[in-house]
C-alpha cells in the first residue's frame, strides 16, 4: 500500500518515521561523492560546488521533516558538505583560495537575495500556476540568506580569536584542542543566532533544529581530519602557499 502526498506517493509503512534517517545517510553520502568529484575536477569546480550547498542549504531549510526523533530542516546535509568543501580548499589550494570561495559564497548569496525579489514582483499571468510557489520559498529567502551571511561573518571573527585565546591558555596542547574547543563555541553561537535570526516563526521547534543542527557542527568537526586524510589517499596532494 502507498499513500500519497503533494502527488508523491510514498510507501504506507511509516515513510516519515522509518525511512528519513536512511535517506540523510544516503544523502550524505552522495553529496560526499560530488565533493571528491569536485576535488578530483579541480579547484573551480571546488569552489562551485561549494557555494552550490551555501545556496542550497538556505533554499532549502524551509521544509521541515522527522529526523531522529527530532522535527528538524533538511538542509543539515548541505553544512557537511559545506564545512568539508571548505576544509578541502584549505588542504588542496590553500586559505587565499579559501578566502575567495567565501567572498564568492557571499556575492551569490546578495545575487539570490536581488534576484528573487524582482522575482516576486512580476504580476502573473492568468494562467500561472507556480506564484505561489515562488512566494513561499522565496518570500523568506531575503530574510535567511541576510541573516546567515551576518552569522557567518561574526561567528569566523569569534572562531578566529577563541583561537588564538584558548592557545595562549593552553599553550602546551596539541593544535587540534584549541581548534576543538574554538569550533564548538564558535558554531553553537552561529547555529543558535541563525536558528532565531532566520527561522524564528518560521518552523515547528527552534530546539530541535538547534540540537541537530549544533550535533552535525559538532560530528563533522571531529570526523574532519580522518576525511581529509581518507580523500588524501585517493588524490594527490601538493602542498601549497597558505
């Protein structure tokens, strides 16, 4: 037996409970072969792939599904492909490149922001069908994409000196505590201020998103080292001017 819903028929069987936590992995684990695609490409496809799941992650944090046992978005996949982009532009090309990938994220982020306001302006004709459509994804975009690019750039400015403080403090640890530590603050402070700032009103439970969103910063910033490691084994690298 299948039920349907919004023309997609999904099996009677508890699609929602049983089968979003397969999907996630499975998801995860095709948005990671992109991103070794991309490495393997080369540096600008790198850099596209990477502001591709910037844009992604704010489009689609609007939808909302059961996760865990939590009522989370389903744009958590695109903060690991993201955070691993960017750690694999450091690796291979070095934090210049890195830089630039960030300033481009941003530039795209403002174009999306122009564009789908003019979008929205154009008065439909009688015999659209997709207006409102484009008014509830788009009609929030304004709003998410602006706040996530002020969490972005004060949370770097905080990662950046928790850094430096929690070394000089520690003066005798290895470089991955501070950078632990520092990750872990930085990141609960960008989840929480982009959890309120953005979708505030907007979805079902700001803890859960909160929790599960903060979770994946935190799984991935310890799984980041073994990853690149693992991508070094298959691809070459070249040590670069950082």
């Amino acid at each position: 037996m299948r039920i349907s819903y919004n023309n997609i028929a999904y099996p009677r069987w508890g699609y929602s409970q049983a089968m979003n936590e397969i999907l996630f992995f499975a998801h995860i684990m095709i948005l990671v072969s992109f991103v070794f695609i991309a490495l393997k490409i080369g540096k600008e496809a790198l850099v596209a792939t990477f502001c591709i799941q910037v844009i992604l992650a704010n489009l689609f944090v609007l939808k909302q599904m059961s996760c865990f046992g939590l009522t989370v978005t389903c744009s958590e996949v695109y903060t690991i492909g993201s955070i691993f982009s960017m750690n694999l532009l450091q690796v291979y090309h070095g934090k210049k490149i890195a830089n630039k990938a960030l300033v481009t994220v941003f530039f795209l982020l403002f174009l999306v922001i122009v564009m789908s306001w003019f979008h929205l302006r154009y008065f439909p004709s009688e015999y659209d069908t997709a207006q409102e459509a484009f008014k509830v994804v788009l009609g929030s975009t304004p709003r998410i994409m602006f706040v996530s690019f002020i969490c972005a750039f004060i949370t770097q400015k905080i990662d950046m000196k928790l850094f430096r403080w929690i070394s000089k403090k520690l003066p005798k640890a290895s470089f991955m505590i501070p950078f632990i530590l520092a990750s872990f603050m930085s990141q609960f402070l960008d989840t929480a201020l982009f959890s309120f700032g953005a979708l505030y009103k907007i979805v079902h439970s700001m803890r859960d998103i909160i929790i599960m969103s903060f979770s994946i910063k935190m799984i991935i910033t310890l799984c980041i080292a073994p990853l690149t490691l693992l991508m070094k084994k298959f691809i070459r690298h070249d040590p670069v001017q950082v």
